[in-house]
C-alpha cells in the first residue's frame, strides 16, 4: 500500500499530505529542461521529474548518467514512477530509455 507523502515547512510542522498513485507511462520526451522534462503520447502530455534515486535503464542494463543527461527531446521512454494527480507530475522511480523505435499503437495481436 502507498504512503502518503508527508511535507514539512521549515519550522517542522506538517503541511499536508500528498497521495502517489504508482504509474507506468511510455512516450515520446517533447521538452527537456535538466532534471524535469515533458512527455507526450496520442493527446497525453505529462510532466516528469528526475532526481539522485531514479534508476537509468537501457534494456537490462544500468546507465550510470546523471539526471539532467538522461533525456533528450524525441526520445522514447518509459517511466515508472510515482503520480501526484494534484500538480500532473510523476516522480520517477525507473526510466527506461529506448534507442530502436517501436510502435507505440501495439494492440497485442499478429
């Protein structure tokens, strides 16, 4: 079950509490801008957010990049990460980066 993710202001009381919704979302990186980038699919546009804990794959293979390196605008990735429905940002938890292209319109038959 997913944590609510807790704020503190500066003093230490609580602000609110956040709820993260896991998700897995794959599509083209449209806007790069160092450790935060925008990602679109058919009319779905999410914003997405890198940080020190975020895996880098390849396939079955660790990158070892750093955040603000990662992405590119045109890339097809897929992120699996946390969803903040309230701000529309998904903090990653993996980002898989792919370098042949599929067919994102795959419907699972031959």
């Amino acid at each position: 079950m997913m944590q609510p993710l807790k704020q503190e202001s500066s003093d230490g009381a609580e602000i609110k509490q956040e709820k993260l919704n896991p998700i897995s979302f794959v599509g083209k990186v449209k806007e790069a801008k160092g450790s935060m980038f925008t990602i679109h699919h058919k009319k779905t546009m999410m914003r997405v957010q890198l940080d020190s804990t975020t895996e880098f794959l390849d396939g079955d293979k660790t990158l070892d990049i750093a955040p603000d390196e990662a992405v590119q605008s045109g890339v097809t990735v897929q992120i699996v990460g946390l969803l903040n429905k309230r701000l529309n940002v998904i903090k990653a938890v993996r980002l898989y980066i792919f370098h042949k292209e599929f067919n994102l319109n795959y419907s699972g038959t031959n």
